[in-house]
C-alpha cells in the first residue's frame, strides 16, 4: 500500500509536493534534519551510497540540488516526522494518527 492510499484510509487531508519538480531549499532542509534527528537520515537509501564523505552543509546542499537524493515520502503529524514508508514508518504512523 502506498502512503497515499494509508492516509486516505485515515481520512488525513495531505498536502503534496513533487521533491523532483520542487526539491527542497536548504532551510527546508535543515529544519527537516533537526526533526529526523540529523541530515544523514534524509538521505534516500538507493543514494546513499553517493552522499559517502557528505556531511552538515555539503550535505545539505547536495540534497538541496536534486529532490531524488531525498528519502519519500515525508510525513509530519504533529511536529514528528516519519521517513520513507517502510513496515516501521508504517507502524510510526499508526501510532501517531488517530483511530
């Protein structure tokens, strides 16, 4: 099931952004990096491979230059975030949407 779908199903409205139309800015970045608990966790696991030796700024402007570099989808409920949609963001996201 896609995160979409997820969150239709728990009635949540959504607002979406295209990160490979409209990649994130830096700042955008870096607020998103204090809440995912550091940068590093931004970093899409297909890419991560390419973000090796990148760290703080470097990072931040390498993510900040393509949206694909960036872990999808991102989801905020109540100021905590949730990465990608693996089985445990999955689980985050039960744990914090209502019934």
């Amino acid at each position: 099931m896609k995160a979409r779908e997820f969150l239709a199903r728990k009635k949540q409205t959504v607002e979406e952004r295209n990160l490979i139309k409209e990649p994130l800015t830096a700042a955008e970045l870096r607020a998103l990096s204090k809440k995912a608990g550091g940068v590093e966790h931004l970093v899409a696991p297909k890419r991560r491979k390419e973000a090796e030796g990148l760290s703080g700024e470097k990072l931040i402007a390498w993510l900040a230059g393509d949206g694909g570099r960036v872990r999808r989808p991102i989801i905020e409920v109540d100021g905590e975030l949730t990465l990608g949609f693996a089985a445990d963001a999955q689980e985050e996201l039960e744990r914090l949407l209502p019934r």
